[in-house]
C-alpha cells in the first residue's frame, strides 16, 4: 500500500474505490478464550452433579475464574472481539470521502 493512501476497512473498498491489501500473517498472542463452549457447558454440568469449579477447571481446560463466573451467573455474554462500531460502513465512506477531499485541497 503507498504512504499516501489511507488505512480503509476492507467493506470501505467498494464505496471509495481505494485498493487496500491487508497482511495475513496474524498469530495470536494470547489463549484468551481457547475453551470451547461445549467445555464450558460440559463443565457446569460437571459442578451441577458435585464436581469442584477447581477440579472441572482442571479436567475441561477452563480458567477457574471464568468458570467460577460462569456457574455464579456473572458473565453476561463471553463474547470476545471488538466492540460494536459508532458508524455504518456509508458513513465511514462519507467521512473518508470528506476528508481526503480536504486534504486535497
């Protein structure tokens, strides 16, 4: 990508008609949330019938703390990821639009 051109999300690329090539050499730094759901429910059950939240920790690979605010009902979603966005894609284009006319200028 040249220095000139701006960074764009890639559902920008139609609108704005900008080529942006994004790298794909991403490797996770971290094993936040590697469980699986089936784990976790596979784990509450586990408690339900008198199994420790220490030892369903450690048989189905799930932090204690999570589960501990799992099986108490403290977590409302585990959804990992960003979080929901401010514009639409539309509005994203209207602004870069905006702005790379002003910088034209």
């Amino acid at each position: 990508m040249a220095a000139d051109q701006p960074c764009l999300s890639p559902g920008l690329l139609a609108i704005t008609g900008i080529r942006v090539e994004m790298p794909r050499s991403y490797q996770r730094k971290t094993n936040r949330g590697s469980w699986s759901q089936e784990n976790l429910t596979l784990a509450k059950e586990a408690i339900a019938s008198g199994v420790s939240i220490k030892r369903a920790s450690a048989i189905f690979g799930i932090p204690r703390s999570t589960l501990h605010d799992h099986v108490f009902q403290k977590v409302v979603s585990s959804k990992l990821g960003p979080k929901e966005t401010v514009f639409t894609v539309e509005q994203e284009a209207e602004i870069i639009i905006n702005l790379l006319d002003l910088e034209n200028r």
